[in-house]
C-alpha cells in the first residue's frame, strides 16, 4: 500500500511540476491536444487551489488501485477448494485437509483452516471459529474503503469550496474597479466553475472504482459464507 502510495504520490508532483513548467514557458498552439487543453484548464483554475483536488485524485487512486490487486488475490474458487478439502477428508482426515487450506491462497483458505483446527473440538467449536474468522476476513477485505469514500465525497466539497473563493474574488474585483462589465467580473467566475467541474470529474472518477470494489467485496463475501455452510456440512459428514 504504501509503495502504491509513494509511487502516485510522485507522480502526481511530477505532472503538478509538468504544469507549472508549461505554464511559465507560455506556450501557446492553435489546437492544443486533449492533454494540453486539461493542463491548461487546471492552471487557468488556480493549481495552488486545483493541487488539493489533484492529491484528493492521487491518494483515491492509490486505495482505490491497492484494493483491487487484494481483491483479486483473495478471489479463489471455492467450488475446487470445497471439493480439495472433501477428498482430504476422506482420504487423510482433518491433517491433509488442513495441509490443502495452508497451501491455497484467499480467505475462504484462512476461514477453512480455522474451522479445521477447531474440528476436533466439536462441530461447534469449529462453527464459532468459521463465524469469528470470516469477521476478521471481512474486514480486511473492507480494508481502505472507507478513507475512498471520504475522498469522493471531499473532492465535490473542495471544488464547491474553490467556487466561493472565485465569486469572492470576482466581487472584489467590481469593488475595486467600481465596475459590474463582464470583462472584470470574468477571470473569477472562470476559475469558480473549473475547480467545480474538476471536483465533480475526480469524484466520479473515485465513485466508478469504489463501486467496483464495494461489489467484488460483496461477491468474495457470499462465497466465503456459501463456503463456510460447505465446510460445516463435510465436518458433519466426516464425523459421521
């Protein structure tokens, strides 16, 4: 997490740099590309301001990216795993199941193997230690989640906030040239609506992936629990 981190981290400085340098060259094209015309927009709204949305982007990403690469590790099949532990069972006893569960990945593997070093306990003795397990499982795959969310909804906040500071800033300016043209008025309002839209574009951006991961948590989270029923049915068969 923290390389992920660290690496966007300096990415998002070395493009923050990339705009300044562009802009104090003073570069200016006819048709500017659809990077330089964003480079562009993002000065024009402020970067001291625009830099805050921009880290807000950088540090969502970064949960977002880290999440996942967990989440795609922890997938595992559990019909193959159920059926593994199944042969074990039947084959080598509680051991060579438990042997199979250290040697798979995923949680649905951790969960088994709580659930099979409890078995000779009872059958519910092993159920508490499935249940307690997939708890701490589940909270690791909820790991993050909640500091993705804080970012979706502070990039809109702080673009709204960048809204009000350039209305304030255009009603200084008519204070002070004592004028309402629309030329004076016009460089504050323009820096009002673009730290606006590009809130709005980093907490959609933020949102598509925190969907995404809310529902790989939800899927891997209904096949722990199918898994879970699975395991407590093979230990009842075997100490049949």
């Amino acid at each position: 997490m923290k390389k992920v981190v660290n690496f966007l981290t300096v990415a998002g400085f070395m493009f923050f740099g990339a705009i300044q340098s562009t802009f104090a060259q003073g570069a200016v094209t006819e048709e500017r590309t659809f990077h330089q015309e964003l480079k562009q927009r993002f000065i024009e709204g402020d970067p001291q301001f625009m830099g805050i949305v921009l880290v807000a982007l950088i540090l969502g990403l970064a949960i977002a990216i880290e999440r996942i690469i967990y989440l795609n590790m922890a997938t595992t099949n559990t019909k193959k795993l159920v059926a593994s532990v199944d042969e074990a069972l039947s084959s080598g006893g509680v051991e060579a199941a438990k042997e199979v569960c250290r040697n798979s990945k995923g949680p649905v593997a951790s969960i088994f193997y709580q659930g099979l070093d409890r078995a000779d306990e009872g059958i519910d003795a092993a159920e508490k230690a499935v249940v307690s397990y997939g708890g701490v499982q589940m909270g690791q795959l909820e790991k993050n989640v909640s500091w993705l969310s804080l970012f979706i909804a502070l990039a809109p906040m702080l673009g709204f906030m960048g809204t009000v500071i350039g209305m304030i800033k255009a009603f200084d300016m008519i204070a002070v040239a004592n004028d309402i043209s629309p030329g004076v008025v016009a460089v504050g309002i323009k820096v009002a609506l673009l730290t606006t839209v590009f809130g709005l574009v980093v907490a959609i951006i933020l949102q598509i992936f925190y969907n995404y991961i809310v529902s790989k948590i939800d899927s891997i989270v209904n096949n722990m629990e199918d898994a879970s029923i699975s395991l407590i049915d093979l230990l009842v068969k075997y100490k049949k």
